[in-house]
C-alpha cells in the first residue's frame, strides 16, 4: 500500500507563496494497492492526480466520495481521464437520506449557469455507484468499509483493507465534546494509516460547533485510543499558513514520530 496526498486543504484552495510548503489544494488521496488506485474525493487536488493517471496510463482506478460539497467535487469537471474514451473508472458515493443519488448530484452541480459544460460530455466510461453506508464491499480484492460521519448534509469514512494492511479516511466529521464515539473507535482500530480531519485546534473548537469538522488533538487521542501505526493529520484549515502549520508539525512530532501532518506531494508506504 501507498499514500499519496494531491490535496490536503479544506473548505476552499489556497494558493501563494505562504501555503506553498503544506499545499493548497483540497481534498484529494490516491491509495496504490496491488496495482490499483484508489482516489478518495475529487477536490482541486485530483486536476494534478488527472494529468498523472493520463500521462502514466494509468487504467484501473477507482473515486470514493465523502460527500458532495464543492471543496471535494471541484475537481472533476477538470480531471483529463473524464474527457478521454479510454478510461474506464467508478465514482462511489454513500446513500443519504438529504440528497439524490450520486450521478443527479453531479449533474446538479456541473451545469449552466454555474458551469459550462454538464457531465453528458464526458466521454470515458464511468459507472456512478450508490452504497448503503455501514455496509462492506468490495473493489477487487480490495474489501471496502463505510461510516456514516458527523457533518452537515452527511459524509462517509472509509477503511480500505488489503490482507491483513488497512487504511482509514475519515475527514469532515465533528467529534463530540462530551463523549467518545465506540463506533467510530471499533471502526478505526488497529488501522495502519488514519487520515483524519483536523481544520480546527482544540483551544477554538468550542466556536465552530456544528461546521462538521474536528481538531489536529483529536486526531492524535484517536490515534493513541485506537492503536493506529500512521497518523495523517489532513483537511487543512484554509486560514493556517505554512507557519501555522509547522508549528502543529512540532507538536505533533513531540508527541509520536507517527504522527504527520499530511503536505501536498507526499508519497508513504505503508509496509
């Protein structure tokens, strides 16, 4: 297995020269397994992870959604494999009670007057999937876990497992102040890699209550609670510039040398 991060930002890009180290793309992360990849959303991040599919012939891949907010769908009208006839790739999304099904959505969002062109002319070959959250599947040989995840409108987090190496994806979820989430912690534990959405710092958490998102502290209790071997703090505030973010970096590393706040670029095996 391997990790590669194309996007790590949330909410919204953020270009210059003072996000340049950490990156500022959104949400975008290619799993290698097996020769097979697996994207988890389509944020600005997968423009980048487009011309490298294409330009490597890569054929066999597969986009898992959290959800259908635009920091994590902007980049598919721009993502080249979409527009070439000899790709062949699934869009995955979990069925939620506040929205329609994967395909109606993007067709929703990709259209005039917010968009020129619609998904209709796309010309590789894509199967939009629809999955019941908290039910397994699988890709391949690649077995497939859902969790249904504390955000606005809903999100789903993922645990891709292979042998007996699992990876986890979890990001825009709101962990609860009051007590621990034993569903959450089952799902993650023993995992290899935990990306986990850390946008805010336990110190101003308490006044983003109900955005649907969690902190950089929670990610390593969560780490150190569930015995995960690699943490990936990840969905970056859009307001921490690089210096904000080294300073999180030194945190982190004080406390584990597992722990890593995820940059755009960054290449892991997970052995």
């Amino acid at each position: 297995m391997k990790i590669k991060f194309w996007g790590v930002r949330g909410s919204i890009p953020t270009p210059g020269k003072n996000f340049s180290k950490f990156g500022g793309n959104t949400s975008c992360v290619e799993l290698s397994v097996n020769n097979r990849s697996i994207i988890f959303d389509m944020g600005s991040g997968l423009v980048n992870l487009g011309n490298h599919i294409v330009k490597n012939n890569i054929k066999r891949f597969d986009i898992l959604l959290s959800h259908f907010h635009y920091d994590h769908t902007c980049g598919l009208p721009f993502f080249k494999p979409a527009f070439n006839k000899d790709f062949k790739f699934t869009i995955r999304s979990g069925i939620e009670k506040t929205r329609s099904k994967t395909l109606e959505v993007l067709k929703k969002q990709i259209s005039s007057p917010s968009f020129p062109i619609t998904v209709n002319e796309f010309s590789a070959n894509i199967k939009y999937c629809d999955f019941k959250i908290g039910r397994d599947f699988y890709i391949g040989k690649l077995k497939v876990k859902t969790i249904l995840l504390n955000h606005p409108n809903g999100a789903v987090g993922y645990r891709v497992q292979y042998g007996k190496k699992a990876v986890c994806y979890i990001t825009d979820h709101e962990h609860d102040l009051k007590k621990k989430d034993k569903n959450l912690q089952n799902f993650l534990k023993n995992a290899d890699a935990l990306i986990y959405d850390s946008t805010y710092d336990d110190k101003n958490f308490i006044n983003y209550i109900g955005w649907g998102h969690s902190t950089w502290q929670e990610a390593t209790r969560l780490a150190n609670e569930c015995n995960i071997k690699k943490l990936f703090i990840f969905h970056h505030n859009p307001d921490n510039n690089d210096r904000k973010m080294a300073n999180i970096e030194t945190a982190c590393k004080k406390m584990s040398n597992n722990f890593l706040v995820a940059k755009e670029g960054m290449s892991i095996n997970i052995n």
